[in-house]
C-alpha cells in the first residue's frame, strides 16, 4: 500500500537518498523509487523532523531531485515463507537464485522478528551432534545456543562450516531437524564453492541457503543475517523443528555496517565502526533459544574472520559478550596440518556442561572431557619446555604426556573433511588415547568409569 510520494530529494551520498521528512514515515519502512521508468526498492534507515535517509537496494545512481518520484509503502521489509523453502538457495533478500521457481508463501514475515521474551525463555540443554570430535567432546553445542566460530583470514572455516551442515543432527527419535545456511559478503570463488556443495550433499533436502556475495548491494548484505533467522524462526516455532543456523561471514556484515555508518557521518565508535554495533548484533543473536510451550528450537553458529586475528577486535570481542562462547581456529595447527585446526585453550563452550552426560551424550563425557584437557595441557607445557632443556631431560612418565599431546591433535582433533564421527565414536578415539598413559595418572576419571571404558577392560585384558 502506497501511502506518500515525494519529489524532494535533498541529495545522495552513495547508496543512501536524504529526503524531506514527510509525516508518518517509519524506521524501516519500504519504499519504491522511480528513475526514468525504472523501479528501485529501498528502505528508511533515519527519521528526523526534517531529513529522511533512504538506503537504496542497489545504485543510487541517476536519482536526482526533480527527475526521481519516492513512494513510501507503510510496510518494513517482509519475506515469503515456507517450507518449500527447504532444499532451495536463495540471495539475500530471499529471491531464488538454484533456477526453481518461486516458492509460493504460506505468510509473509517481518525480518526483524523480535527477541525471545526473557520470561517464557528455558535454558538450553540438549545436544547438537556436529559429527565433528573436537565439537561434540570438547565444546558441545547444546540446541537454543549461540557459539561463535572465530577464525583468521586463509583459515578453512568455509569448510568447516559446510561440513557441519551436512552432518549436524540431534539425538532422539522423531525429532525434526533443519539447517539454514547464509553466505554474506563471499567472493565469487566462495560462493560457488557453497553452491557447489550445497547441491552435491544428500543433506540439501533438510537446508535453506542464503547468499549474499560481495558484489551484492550493501543493504542486501545488511539484510541476509535477518533474512535467514526469519527463516529459521519460521521453521522453529511454527512447525517444531530444531534449526541449526550458521552465518558467515559476520565480518563483512559488520563491514558493510561500518560503511552506511560513515555514509551517515555518524560519530565512529572503536576502529570506526558504529557504536551501535554490539546493539545490532545483540538484535540478531538474541533470536537464538527455547521457549516455554514450544517444541522447536533455535541455534546459531555465526562464523567469523578476525582482521589479522587479533581476538581483540571488536567484532569478536563485541560478539563474545553476546554469545555464550566461542570456538576459535588456530593458524599454528593450520599449519601442523590439523584439520579442523582448533584451539582448545582459547575455545569454550558455556553450556556444555548442561548439555552432556547421561541420556544426553554419554556417562563419561565429562570426565573425558576433564582428563582430556589435563593430559593435552601438561603435553603442551612439556613441548615448551623441550625447547630449553631437550628431551634427554625428560623422565618416562613426561615422555608419555609430551606423545599424548602429538596423538590428541593427530587423532582427536584431526579428522577428516567428509567423515562424520558419533559422539561414541569420539569419545572412544579419547579412551585409546588414555591407554598410552599409565592408568594411574587419569586423575579426572573415577575407578569405576575406568573399569567400564578404558580398553583394557573391554576387552578384557586385565581385572
């Protein structure tokens, strides 16, 4: 519904249009601009009592004062959805780009959804199987989380996040899964990488992508996180399922953040970007959870470059204030050839403990987990201090610690791009690695768990 035109632009200033201020006109409202017969879509983005900013869904160019007629639709920007949507790609503004066709829509939803209520929240607790050894055992993502992927320029996060989407799932029977994917700012190469991938894996029935690549409009990338978690909400809250929603990368979304912002000439915050950039990714992230009364639930992965991998930037930093940890990728292992190449000093999940243990993962998670990180760690400090006194210095027992470190990147955390490990399995490869270690020494783990999973019990090679 079209509820005002205006004629009176004030000027431009790249994809953005200042116009007089008509009354009535909304934050966010859609409006149509003509230039020369042509129809261009944009979005309100600042209402004063004289100017109104328009940020245009693509060029700006040839809209000029006199010759360009504005139109003001009285709606916010909404997409169609469905669960048609399932198996399709789409770009940023929910268009279909796989050559289908359109899907047709059961309604039409805003993309700024709203953040779960506070009050009708439950606290997320149950396992998400990525498939993934160092994930599952280390930093388990638990459904209603969001975990963060930091990684550095160069690093195989594309990877990751494409394997984590052809093998997520959850356990229990019956349970209705989903994954929505979106790509924004991504070169040419990775966008086809993604595409390639999405239509090759047997998951793509399951999945929802979006993709925005760097050639797209500004406001299209501004637009594709929301797009997505619209999306996703649709499928979590109206039909039951549990979405697993992975953004990357969330850099370039901040990127394109920081360029509207100088457009405005707004006052920088830290490193130019806007202070209210904690704020607008708050808005997103917080659409992650459970609720009360409700079967589905919400997960997001949001993945991540760190401009010279300084975890001190403030997108990873403002993103890990929000998020309830974070899962960082080391170049150092990249380089020892470890894939996928995980810091487990620098990673946390704060929810795992909620979301491992009996009828969730296993029994033995936990200790697992403890004595995993107590072996690896004294490993790690014996490898510094090799460098200064020598091996020959070294008794038998630090001998095996210093083997343990080696063998838990190789065999734990190493693991292959297309293979798909169950938590079982993960949590056996930790049990063959405690059987290089004298049994005396797995100080995290009670008698009785030893007794029921260390190898040389089961298989009966001792009493």
């Amino acid at each position: 519904m079209i509820t005002k035109a205006t004629r009176q632009i004030i000027g431009t200033r790249g994809v953005l249009v200042f116009v007089k201020a008509l009354g009535g006109i909304s934050y966010g409202e859609l409006v149509e601009i003509e230039v020369d017969g042509d129809t261009r879509l944009g979005q309100v983005i600042d209402v004063s009592k004289d100017v109104a900013v328009i940020q245009v869904f693509g060029s700006s160019l040839g809209i000029t004062a006199g010759k360009t007629v504005i139109r003001f639709r009285g709606e916010t920007l909404s997409i169609p959805v469905s669960t048609d949507m399932l198996g399709r790609i789409f770009d940023g503004l929910a268009r279909p780009i796989d050559g289908g066709p359109p899907i047709v829509p059961e309604e039409y939803l805003d993309i700024h959804g709203a953040p779960l209520n506070p009050a009708i929240r439950v606290p997320p607790s149950e396992f998400i199987e990525t498939g993934v050894s160092v994930i599952d055992g280390m930093l388990t993502l638990v459904r209603g989380q969001k975990l963060p992927i930091f990684s550095g320029s160069g690093l195989p996060h594309n990877r990751i996040a494409m394997q984590i989407v052809r093998q997520a799932a959850v356990k229990g029977s019956g349970e209705k899964f989903a994954v929505v994917f979106g790509a924004v700012g991504v070169t040419h190469e990775e966008a086809m990488f993604f595409l390639n991938e999405l239509r090759s894996m047997g998951a793509l029935d399951r999945t929802i992508a979006f993709i925005a690549p760097a050639s797209a409009p500004t406001v299209e990338k501004l637009a594709l996180p929301r797009v997505a978690l619209t999306a996703a909400e649709f499928m979590a809250w109206r039909y039951d399922m549990h979405v697993l929603t992975i953004l990357t990368d969330m850099t370039n979304y901040c990127e394109a953040l920081k360029e509207v912002s100088a457009a405005r000439e707004e006052v920088p915050g830290r490193r130019g970007y806007p202070g209210y950039m904690y704020t607008d990714l708050a808005t997103m992230y917080e659409r992650a959870g459970r609720a009360v009364g409700r079967k589905g639930s919400m997960t997001i992965m949001p993945i991540l470059t760190m401009p010279d991998d300084d975890i001190t930037h403030p997108i990873p930093d403002l993103t890990g204030y929000i998020t309830e940890g974070q899962i960082v990728l080391s170049r150092d292992m990249w380089r020892k050839g470890i894939y996928p190449p995980v810091d487990v000093f620098l990673s946390l999940s704060r929810l795992m403990k909620e979301g491992i243990g009996p009828g969730k993962t296993r029994e033995d998670h936990r200790e697992v987990f403890a004595q995993l990180m107590a072996a690896y760690s004294e490993g790690v400090y014996l490898r510094e201090l090799v460098t200064i006194v020598g091996t020959e210095s070294l008794t038998a027992r630090d001998r095996k610690f210093l083997e343990f470190a080696d063998l838990f990147e190789r065999r734990f955390i190493n693991q292959g791009e297309y293979e798909r490990r169950t938590i079982e399995q993960s949590l056996d490869i930790a049990w063959d690695l405690f059987a290089t270690l004298p049994e005396d020494e797995l100080r995290q783990i009670r008698s009785e768990t030893i007794k029921k999973y260390h190898p040389k019990y089961r298989k009966g090679g001792g009493s």
